[in-house]
C-alpha cells in the first residue's frame, strides 16, 4: 500500500514539473551535519554567531560519558524536512482588513509543513501588504513569530529591521529576554541599563540578579526590598532569589505559589546559576533555546531531561551519541532490565523512560539473533511514539557490524529499514539482496515486502530529481491497474487520488464511501473563501495563513475530505507545487504509509 501511495503522488508531480516553475525536491531526511567538539565534550556550533559565553556543565557522576554535541542550523525550523520556498511576493497583493483578522486569531496548526510556510513567509518578505507602514508589518511580523513560539526568529528579524525605533519599547524586552534565555548574563545586564524604566517590576527584577552575579549582595537585598515594598507577587521569583543567597539547589515546584508567565526568560537564568532543577513549563516557554540547559541540568527530572533531548534531535540542536548517552545513565536494577517486559508495563505513560530503558536493553546483548530481537522492540517502541529515526539514529552502533545470515533472516527487512534511515544505504542493500536472494531459494519470497523496501530505499537513496520522479512513474500504472481493492484507504486518501489522477478508468475504481452526513467539521465561509481568493489572486502569505486557520486543531485525518480537496487543489492553483508535494508526503506519513 505505501508503495502505491507514493507513486500515486510522483505521477502528479512529473507531470506538473512540466507546466509550472521549476520544483526544488525536499530532502525526506536531512544529511547530519558534521559536528566538531569542544573540550573533549561540547560544542555550541551556531553557523550564524557563536555563543558568547560558555557555561560551566556541571554533571552528576552517573553522567559522566554524556557528552553533549550541539548543531544549531543557520535558521531553525520546527520541523524534520528540509523546505525549500520562494515569497518574494507573498504580502504585497493582500489588504490590511483581513490580514489583521486572520493575524490576530492565528495560532500552530498540527501540520509541521504549513507551520514551517508560514514562519519562511514571515521571514523572508519582500513587499509589505496593502495600507500598511513597513514599521507597522514588521511589528506584525515580529509580534506573531513570538506568539507561536518561535522567538527566536524573531530576534532574528528585529535584529535586521530598520523601523526598530517605532517600537523600540518592545523590542528592547524581546532581545532583553533573549540575553536572559540564552544565558549571555553580562550582555543581558548591560542592556538592561539601556532600557527605559518602564518595563514595571520586570526591569526591578533583572537589576536584583545582576546585583547578585557582581557580588552586590547588599545592593541586591536593597532591591529586592523595593520590589517587596511595590506588593509584587511574584513568589517564584523570591524562591530562587532565596535558594541563589542561600547556595541551595533543593527543587522548588513552580505550580506552589504565584509566578509570572513573562519572567520566564529570567527564571531561567537563575536556575541556571543556582543549578536548579527544571520544570516542563520552560521547555514548553522556549524550546529553541531551553532544550539544552535542561538536558545539562543534573538536578532536572530524568524523564524531562531526554523528553528536553528528544525535542533537541529534532530541531538538529542533538546528536544521537548524545542522547545514547543520556539513556544510558537512566538507573535501572539489574533485574529491571532483565525483566524489561514487566519493568516497562510500570512505567508511567512517559515514552521517555521506556526508550531509555529498550535501549539499555537492546544495548548489554552479545549475540546478534538476540540484540536484533531486542532492537525490534526498542524500534517498534520508537514508532509508536514519533521517535522511529531517534530510534534508528541512536542504534548505529549496534547494528553496523552485523552481517545478513539464514538464522538473521527474519530480520532482514527490519534492519534494512534501519539502515535506509541513517543513510548507510550500502548496508542496506546488501541486506535487502540477501532477503531477495535467499527468499528465492526457499519459494518464501513476499514480492510486496520487497517491492516496499525497495521503494523506500530508492527515496531516500535519490538526490536528482528527475530520476527520483522517472523511478516513481515507471512503477505507476501498473500498480494502480493491479490494485484490486480500495476498501482499505480512508476518504482522505481518496481525496488525493482524486485530485492526482487524470485517467477517469483509475478514478472509476475508486469510490467514496456511501453515507449521508460526515461528522468532520469544516471551516466558516469566511476561510474557505479566503482560500479560495487568494490562491485565485496570488496571495500567497495569505493563503497558507488561511489555511493554517482552517486546520485549528486537527490532524490531517480529522478535515472534513471536502476541505481538504479545497486546499489541495487552491495549492495547485497558486503554482505552490513544493507546498502541494510536502502535505501530501506529510499526509502519507501520517497514515502510516511511509
């Protein structure tokens, strides 16, 4: 079935590549970046500026061998792909009436793809939208990249504004608090110096900690009597101050008393210097720049610590040795492990401390027969819980140097798979001729199995082009004329198909499922019609945003199959063909079809 799916989609697209501007292929699975090291341990590797400062990594002696590597790419993107996108003219053609209605009820939406359009559209503009100042769209800009979380594009953005002046009040606290969550403390009390007093307590606050990091303890105390004089709240606040004077690291719950959810970049920078622990609210605050002091907090949840690593790999911030390293110091029992099947049903709901403890034991077998059982379950583990490349990543090392043998057949295709994904496509195909090779010896071949491993290592094997697309084409037609049964593949699919294919004679072999009302809700007139004009008008900033809107909360799976034919097709319209490609290659994965 995946193998139908995918060529389904690269018909399409060698057939638009011939009527539309030219299409830049989305690499499925981003080569890793070569990581230098720093100390022996860490390396802070930004491709735009280097970190100012380095910071003391204070380990706990189960810790030891973590050793933490960090990629941080030149612009970062919550997402698993590589996306490639012209927006030159994405605003000039919208007016200012509905794009302060679609900007002001903007939120994420569960599709990474539109998410990652979204953010490049802001970005990298070129012409600002009707009846707008430039000063006002940049604060548009900058104001809705901190909305949805992605602060740290918008530093990067007001950095190389030039209306900064207009709204120098709220940029001054945007970068305040970038010093502050980045941990660059003497840049962060310099500038505070240079802020106006009229930031209420917050600035107070700052200047009580940066009396501290100077050793000012009196002034500090001095300080922090005034902000207790002003009846500030803010009881988290004092807690740390308190544990920072006292030297004390005890962990202190953050959901027991009042805090302020703008003073985060601040706690974060206290807890830092006093080594205390982190709570899940700063990784959900800023996981662009929090990740990673809290994967180094020794002090920091276990769980939340590789949960904090798991979002690192992701963003590309992480290395898998890192990570291996970090489950390998989980403590568990000698009988825990040997009894993994029983340890693993008591683990709370936390996927973070079963991939800890999977690995562990996939990691002590000695035999190949066994440490591939044990990897299976460790992988399947891993794709129930959207960590399957972590999965593969981190297990390279244990699976390289195993060579294919009768007795290790019935793992050929797991581990092929394996190798597909962390690129060792040399290791992979040795595996799949054995599979091949010995499954026709014994008459036990399964052409379909084989047919899907192939396919898969061809798409991630094929850079060019042309030739990914001509692979995909030669293996279409037939494919579709041998499919006897569609019984299997949900509306949405259907929705695709229909969309895709030109000749009616496939179209007639699949039909919608005979009900007469469909639960999925669909969007107000409102967005469906702004979809629909701009991608008419060649609004193109405004399209993904409408759509984004439409999605809410829902998964691909949960649109209304008509709403999803109206973005699909709108898509098409705008000449979005990379955009078109990465949703339904998203909707594929989504359905489990690659």
């Amino acid at each position: 079935m995946k193998y139908f799916f995918i060529i389904l989609l690269s018909y399409f697209f060698l057939i638009s590549s011939t009527s539309s501007e030219e299409i830049k292929i989305i690499e499925l699975h981003e080569k890793k970046d070569q990581v230098e090291t720093q100390n022996d341990e860490v390396l802070f590797n930004n491709k735009e500026e280097s970190l100012n400062n380095e910071e003391e990594i204070i380990v706990q002696e189960d810790n030891e061998n973590i050793i933490e590597e960090v990629d941080a790419s030149e612009e970062i993107v919550n997402v698993e792909k590589s996306i490639v996108v012209s927006v030159a003219e994405d605003w000039e053609l919208s007016s200012k009436e509905n794009l302060d209605f679609l900007f002001k009820n903007i939120n994420m939406s569960k599709s990474k793809v539109i998410n990652s359009y979204f953010i490049k559209s802001l970005t990298d503009f070129s012409k600002i939208p009707q009846l707008y100042t430039q000063a006002e769209f940049d604060n548009l800009r900058i104001t809705t990249l901190s909305k949805i979380g992605k602060k740290e594009e918008a530093v990067k953005l007001l950095n190389n504004i030039n209306t900064y002046d207009n709204f120098s009040d709220y940029y001054d606290r945007i970068k305040l608090d970038s010093f502050l969550t980045k941990n660059e403390l003497s840049e962060a009390c310099s500038f505070k110096d240079s802020i106006q007093q009229n930031q209420s307590n917050y600035i107070l606050k700052v200047s009580i900690f940066c009396a501290f990091l100077e050793n000012k303890k009196e002034e500090a105390d001095f300080l922090n009597s005034l902000l207790l004089d002003s009846d500030d709240n803010d009881q988290y606040f004092q807690k740390i101050y308190f544990n920072l004077k006292n030297n004390i690291n005890k962990e202190i719950d953050i959901s027991k008393g009042s805090f302020t959810d703008t003073s985060f970049p601040l706690y974060s920078a206290m807890i830092r210097i006093g080594g205390l622990a982190f709570t899940e609210q700063f990784l959900d605050f800023d996981l662009t720049n929090l990740t990673l002091p809290i994967i180094l907090s020794p002090t920091t949840d276990i769980s939340l610590r590789i949960k904090s690593a798991h979002k690192a790999y992701k963003l590309k911030l992480l290395k898998a040795e890192s990570l291996s390293a970090l489950y390998q110091s989980v403590d568990f029992s000698s009988d825990e492990l040997n009894n993994w099947s029983e340890t693993i049903k008591k683990i709370p709901a936390k996927s973070e401390i079963g991939m800890a403890l999977l690995f562990q034991n996939a990691s002590v077998q000695l035999l190949p027969i066994t440490r591939l059982e044990s990897l299976k379950e460790f992988w399947n583990y891993a794709i129930n819980n959207d960590l399957e490349e972590i999965a593969y990543d981190v297990s390279r090392n244990l699976i390289d140097s195993i060579e294919p043998s009768v007795e290790l057949f019935d793992y050929s295709i797991l581990i092929s798979r394996a190798h597909i994904f962390n690129e060792n496509f040399e290791l992979a195909k040795k595996w799949i001729l054995f599979f091949e090779n010995y499954s026709s010896q014994t008459d036990s071949l399964d052409q379909n199995e084989l047919d899907n491993i192939n396919f898969l290592f061809n798409l991630q094997r094929l850079d060019d082009n042309a030739e990914f697309l001509t692979n995909l084409q030669n293996n279409l037609i037939s494919k579709i004329k041998n499919e006897d049964n569609f019984d299997n593949y949900n509306e949405i699919l259907k929705t695709i198909f229909f969309i895709v294919l030109n000749e009616e004679s496939l179209i007639d072999k699949i039909k919608n499922e005979q009900v007469l009302l469909d639960s999925r809700p669909m969007p107000s007139n409102y967005i469906i019609n702004s979809i629909i004009d701009s991608a008419e008008n060649n609004k193109k900033g405004e399209l993904i945003m409408s759509i984004m809107l439409s999605l809410s909360d829902n998964s691909w799976n949960d649109i209304h199959p008509m709403h999803l034919k109206i973005i699909l097709e709108s898509l098409k319209k705008a000449n979005l063909n990379n955009l078109f490609k990465d949703l339904v290659i998203e909707i594929f994965e989504e359905n489990k079809i690659i």
